[in-house]
C-alpha cells in the first residue's frame, strides 16, 4: 500500500488539475465581453500553483524511481504538468496588464 500511495495523491490532485486546465482567466472575455476580470487570474492561480507543484514533483520523484511503471507515470505527470502552463502564464499576464493599466484596485 505504502508504493501506491503516491499514486493516490496523484489520483486525487486529478480534479485540482482538471479545473487548472479548463477555468478561464477572463470569464468576461470568454462570454464575450470587453471588460477586465480582476479576480479571475487570481481564481485561476488558486488552483493551478498547488497542482504544478503536485505533478511536477510527482513526476520527478516517479522518474527517479526507475522502472518502467514509473517513468510512464513520470511521462503523464509531466503532460499533465505542462498543460497548465499556458492558462499560469495567460494569468500572471492578465494581473501584470491590470496593475500596469491601473484597473482592479480596491
């Protein structure tokens, strides 16, 4: 059971993921509307940092591991990882263009 267990808190961090993919930065924008989201990037954020945090270091401590097993699990953490990236980035540059254009304060 102790061998698994990593793969359990994988297993849950699933959902934690799954939102950190699919939530938008800009809900308005989305809709289509032209209007600032000020607590979308953050809402984003909330759940995207525990989540890389969770699959990158589950996917270098299965890589280290060895076996062939593991290092699949390695490959999906690393997927899984990566595809989270692009909605991080598109929330650290919506907040950064807020605060430079002066929107969402107070």
């Amino acid at each position: 059971m102790r061998a698994f267990a990593p793969y359990l808190i994988l297993l849950l961090a699933m959902p934690l993921a799954a939102v950190a993919v699919v939530l938008p930065v800009n809900v308005y924008r989305a809709q289509g509307i032209a209007a600032p989201d000020c607590d979308g990037p953050l809402q984003v954020l909330i759940f995207a940092v525990p989540a890389i945090l969770i699959y990158g270091a589950g996917a270098l401590l299965a890589y280290r591991a060895g076996r062939r097993f593991h290092r699949l699990a390695s490959l999906l953490c690393l997927i899984i990882a990566l595809a989270m990236v692009p909605n991080i980035a598109e929330a650290v540059h919506e907040l950064y263009r807020y605060a430079a254009d002066g929107e969402c304060q107070g």
